[in-house]
C-alpha cells in the first residue's frame, strides 16, 4: 500500500489507503478472520506447550510463526489507523471556522 508523503500526496495514494484501512477493518471485524485466528494462535500454543524444554530451534520456530501471525494483524491494524486519520485530517479540513472570516 502507497505511504502518504506529506505535502505530495495524490487523491490516487489516499483514496487507495483509505480503501485499504477499509477493507482491513472489514477483515479485523470478520467472524471468520477472528476465528482462524483465534485457532492458529491456539494450534501454536499448543504446538510450542508439546515441545520438549530443551527443543530450543523448535520452540523459535514456533515463536516466529506466532510473531508472523501477529505482525499481519498489527499491519491491518495499521492500515485502519492510516485510514481512520486522512478521514479525521478531512473532517478537520472541512470543518467551518467562524474565526477565519471575522476581522
């Protein structure tokens, strides 16, 4: 997904993040996304509970695995704070201020 950069952002690279931020929460707030997750996080756990102590590349593995589960939700996420701050910065655009036109 583009970055907006300040000061040279086209219409195209927001209206692309705030599809994103869009769809992102659609998928945060799905049963099912929650559900698979809810699993394989679980599957994981359990996975890394049956390994031996001394299994120690095992165990990494696991862990990574996790982290990569839980790096793909924090990315998503972030795609919906992106979104959610261009749609705040508009409305504050947007926003009438009587004190701009009294002189």
């Amino acid at each position: 997904m583009p970055q907006v950069k300040e000061g040279r952002s086209s219409a195209t690279d927001i209206n692309q993040i705030l599809e994103a931020g869009m769809q992102a929460q659609t998928l945060l707030q799905s049963q099912v996304f929650g559900a698979a997750y809810r699993e394989t996080l679980n599957h994981y756990f359990n996975e890394w509970l049956s390994t031996q102590v001394d299994h120690s590349k095992k165990r990494e593995e696991i862990y990574f695995r996790l982290r990569g589960l839980q790096d793909a939700a924090q990315t998503l996420a972030g795609f919906v704070a992106q979104a959610e701050t261009i749609m705040q910065q508009q409305s504050n655009e947007n926003e009438f201020r009587p004190q701009e036109y009294q002189q």
